[in-house]
C-alpha cells in the first residue's frame, strides 16, 4: 500500500476527538464529525464513477465542505485540480483541460451559476456538487452517514494536486504538488505540537483554492487546532470574528494589513487572543510593521512563499527581539527543511550580503509546472527552484528581498539597476503616505523611469515633491522618483497582492491619450 498522508491525518483526527476542528458560516465541525465525514466523501465519490488515481478538478468557496472533499479526494489517492473563483472563466477553461480533469466537482450553493457554466464546458465530464440543485449528485447527502468509512484499502495511487499560480507574471500556470508536499506539512504540523506551540485558532481568509490557504489549513488542521473559513476580504467581520472567537492566527497580503490597521473598528476592537499575524505575499513597509508591532504587540510574523513553495522563510514575532528594527526588511530565516542559496548570474553561491538571485530547496517544494516541461526545467535544476526574486542573505542568514527580476528598473546613462523594494519602504515610512509601489516605466532619455503609485494616509496632505526628497535623500537621486502618482487605492490580483501589471497598463493608457 502506497503512502497516503490522510490516513496518518485520520489517526490524529481520531486522537483529537471532541475538539472543534471547522467553522465555516453556520457549520461547526469537531475532528469526531472530521474523522467520519471524509472517508464518506471517498466513499460518495467512489460511488458515483470517481475511481482511485484519477483527477478532481474542484470549483469552490472558503467552506468546510471543501476541506472534506480535498481530503477525501485524496484517501483515494486521487489528483484534485483547484480552479479559482476569482480568476478570469477562460484560465479555468483552460485548466480543466490541461490537468485532463475526469470529473468536475462544484459548490452549488456558493457558486451555482459559475459552476453550472463550467459543468457545460464539456458535456462528456462527469459533474458532481456540494448542496442541493446544482448539475450532478449532492455528494453531501453522504457526508452524515454512519458507518461510512468504506473507502477502498490497498489504493495504489498517491495523492497530488494542481494549483494555480497568482498571474503576476502574465497567464498563470498549475503548480504539481506531488504526496511529498503533504508528508511535508504533516511533519510541520507535528513539529508544531512537540514543540509546545499553542493550539491555533487559525482564520483562513485566503481562499482554499489557493496553496496558501491549504497549507494554513493543513497545519492548523493536522495539529489539533480549529480553522475558521471566510473569504469575504471585509475587515469590519474579520475583526468581529478575532473578537468573538478569540482568534490566535491569521495571515494577511501586505494590502489587506494596511487595511486591518487603517480600520476604525480595530481600536475598539479585543484582539489580545492574537499570537500570530502572519504577513506575506509581497512586500510589507517596514514602517506598518512597526505600527503593527506598537498596536499589537510581538505578534508579527514577516512570511516569504510563493505557488511554487508555500512557505519559504519567516521572521516570527516580530518586536520582541532587541533587534528587531534591524530586521524590518527581512521576511526571516529559513522555515522547516528549506534550503535558501543567492547565486550570480552564472549560477554560482554568493556570500552574505551581495545581491543575487535567490533559490531555495525543501519538501514544500513543486514537483513542477503541469504539462509545461520546459519552463519546469528552466525553474527546478537538480531540486532548487529559481524564485524569480532579487535578494541576499546576512550574515546571520537572514533573507533580505529587494525586487523581483522582472520587476528591476534599469535606468540612467549607466545603466544603473534600481530595485523597488527600497524605495517603496523609504515612501511607505513617510507619516503622510498609507501604500505605495513602484514600477519602471519607458522614458526616452533614461531608459526606464522611476514611476511611484501612492496612497496617502486618510487626511493626509503629501506632495510628489516631498516624497522625491525623501527618497533622494534616503537613498540618492538616481533612486528618487521622476513621476509620483496619488491614488485612491492599488489595484490587487486575486490573491490580494499589488497587481503591476495593472499599474503599467494604466500609466501606458495615461501615456497615449
């Protein structure tokens, strides 16, 4: 019998008995209520045609339904696909048909329009739902039964999944995680609970679709904790929900932080149960960190991953260190068995402190990008991944992120390489400014431009002149902003990070009327 990392999941859940496990909308799952229901998910699938070592393509809300079912797609050591909700209808389109997905499986009722538009995509694909009326069997019928735990022994297939990367470096590609990733995150989950962590109360408000919310799951899920799900982005009802359910973890996109800081309501809001505010995804300014930190208290955590890694270093609790202020810009060290190495250009190890390319190796790692063999061997060589990001490590082996490659603005008669990271912290730090970004744009003298979008902070009077000073006199002219936009608020993707793509669009549109 091949490894399967759900059985090992359903002794713990066995275990953990009693304890509340999911909360989602009016559901409240113990591990108990967890342990039965997902090898009746298994079971159901099997029942109607989903055979063992075949592939799931999964269309879902932030429920718990669609926790059991990733889990029960797996007890049969099935490939379950993840189709975002949010994404654009052709991505999804596309996917499906790239992952060879032998059954779809819809949420009919967070998402029955959308699913029932993707179910007619191809009307030989099997169609399954979660809830009531939708175009296939309920599988939820099956979830209640007792005695359900007949899904097959001896299954000869390991379980994977595919998961769409974030698009922020044009159409987004599926990620291949194979059973590695999963025994890795079980070993994490334990290595949480034998070293006498508290037991997370953890409020998943990134989608489950994503491979950050999974893991965020599978690791609150896998140590005994209790995984809250929502994915409405709305502040006011994540702060409500810290208070009431007495919250210890959460994760954030640095954009929706700005936001939970920038929230009247937080003031007057009971957030001491927080021990862990994870922040990651893009970069987050220093300066925020620090007004976390002052409003708080040592509960910041500066996070690094990506699709292609989930969880690549951290700098937990931040502000209890002496030294903390030194780390502002790190996103920490390396987490669990990662492996972090900044090369040159001719793929050679740098020392502490020079700019480089950045890799990393460890179980979180993909297996590749599905059906795209060449761009997974330009990206995974001899088990590294090529992040795509510019950065260094101190001496204490800290990693400092400065820019992404595609992102570096080359600039000047020299040619100078002007990385955004920087300046966008030197503008973030100024009192009047609430976010900021910043993206190369064409010029015909310079090359490229240095080109800052910014929101000012509510009542806040800043003017482009004080924040290219600023930065100039931070860091050098060169650096300094030729043009300062004001606006209302960055464009985000759909996982909630600064889209600069969006950003370029629209300085082109500006630049051609």
């Amino acid at each position: 019998m091949v490894p399967n990392y759900v059985r090992d999941a359903l002794d713990l859940f066995d275990g953990f008995g009693t304890d509340e496990a999911l909360v989602g909308g009016d559901t409240r799952l113990t591990y108990a209520d967890l342990r039965q229901r997902v090898p009746a998910m298994a079971a159901a699938l099997l029942a109607h045609g989903t055979k063992p070592g075949s592939t799931v393509a999964a269309l879902v809300g932030n429920a718990p339904d669609a926790v059991v079912l990733q889990l029960g797609a797996h007890l049969l050591g099935c490939r379950t696909v993840w189709l975002a909700p949010n994404a654009p209808r052709r991505y999804r389109i596309d996917f499906l048909r790239l992952a060879e997905a032998g059954a779809l499986v819809y949420d009919a009722r967070q998402l029955p329009k959308m699913g029932r538009l993707m179910a007619r995509t191809d009307p030989n694909r099997p169609v399954l739902c979660l809830g009531p009326h939708g175009d296939g069997p309920d599988l939820t019928l099956h979830l209640a039964a007792t005695g359900a735990d007949s899904a097959p022994d001896g299954v000869d297939t390991e379980p994977e999944s595919l998961f769409q990367t974030g698009g922020t470096t044009g159409t987004p590609k599926l990620v291949h995680q194979r059973h590695r990733y999963f025994q890795t995150a079980l070993a994490l989950s334990l290595d949480w609970i034998a070293s006498g962590q508290h037991k997370l109360r953890h409020l998943g408000s990134t989608g489950f679709w994503h491979i950050s919310g999974q893991q965020a799951a599978l690791m609150t899920l896998l140590s005994g904790g209790t995984l809250f799900l929502d994915y409405d982005f709305d502040i006011g009802q994540i702060l409500a929900t810290i208070e009431r359910e007495r919250i210890t973890s959460t994760f954030f996109t640095p954009p929706i932080y700005y936001q939970f800081l920038d929230h009247p309501d937080l003031d007057r809001t009971d957030t001491g149960s927080l021990r862990m505010v994870s922040v990651g995804g893009s970069a987050c300014a220093p300066a925020r960190l620090v007004e976390g930190i002052e409003r708080l208290g040592p509960v910041l955590r500066p996070v690094y991953g990506m699709t292609e890694a989930p969880l690549l270093t951290a700098l937990p609790f931040l502000g209890s260190q002496p030294d903390f202020r030194d780390r502002l810009a790190s996103c920490g060290q390396p987490y669990g068995d990662v492996t972090v190495e900044i090369r040159d250009e001719g793929g050679a190890a740098l020392p502490a402190g020079e700019v480089g390319a950045v890799w990393v190796s460890g179980g979180l790692t993909m297996s590749g990008y599905w059906g795209q063999p060449e761009l997974t061997g330009a990206t995974l060589v001899d088990g590294w991944l090529a992040t795509g990001d510019v950065g260094y490590l101190d001496a204490d082996g800290y990693l400092f992120l400065v820019d992404r490659q595609k992102d570096i603005i080359i600039t000047g008669l020299g040619s100078t390489n002007v990385y955004c990271r920087p300046v966008e912290d030197v503008l973030a730090g100024h009192p009047g400014v609430s976010a900021a970004a910043v993206i190369g744009v064409p010029d015909g003298a310079l090359g490229e431009a240095v080109h800052a979008v910014v929101v000012p902070a509510a009542g806040a009077s800043v003017t482009a002149g004080e924040l290219c000073e600023l930065v100039r006199s931070e860091l050098n002219d060169i650096w300094a902003p030729k043009h300062v936009e004001f606006v209302d608020e960055l464009p985000l993707t759909d996982v909630g990070k600064v889209d600069k793509n969006a950003l370029r669009a629209r300085y082109t549109a500006q630049a051609d009327r």
